[in-house]
C-alpha cells in the first residue's frame, strides 16, 4: 500500500563523481533507517527549482524522497509497504 507522507527529513548523503547524490539513510518517525538500495532517481522541476527524485528502499519498504535544491530541504513523499 502506498501512502503520501510529504514530510520533512533528516537524510545522510555521500557525495560522488559529477556531483551524483546517494542517500544512506534518513530520519524518520524518531528512528534511522538505512537505505540498502536507490532503486530510481529522477529530477522534475517546481518553478525555478530542481528537484531531486530517489525511490529508496530500506530492505523492507519503498520509500521516495525529494531534495529541492533550491530550499535545500529533504522531504519524505511516499513509503510502500505490503499489505
């Protein structure tokens, strides 16, 4: 099931080649959770601004965060759980 979240969060990045952005994990409902993998990354684009697309998954859960580069803020939009 998937649920729209739309909710500021803390997230760990690393930084590589071409200025690629991987996220490792992020915080979330007073609990880390690792990213075991970033299944999808897209940009879009909100005025001016570029977004930052990661379809993520923790092993269990599907989530997608958002980086406005712009603000500089991170948000949880969706997680997808089974069920």
């Amino acid at each position: 099931m998937k649920t729209l979240i739309n909710e500021s969060v803390k997230v760990g990045v690393v930084f590589g080649n071409g200025h690629k952005i991987k996220p490792v994990w992020f915080h979330w409902q007073g609990s880390r959770r690792r990213i075991s993998a970033v299944t999808y990354r897209w940009k879009s684009r909100r005025g001016s601004a570029v977004i930052h697309h990661f379809s993520v998954t923790d092993g269990a859960d599907l989530y997608e965060l958002r980086y406005d580069t712009q603000s500089c803020i991170w948000e949880l939009a969706y997680v997808e759980t089974e069920g």
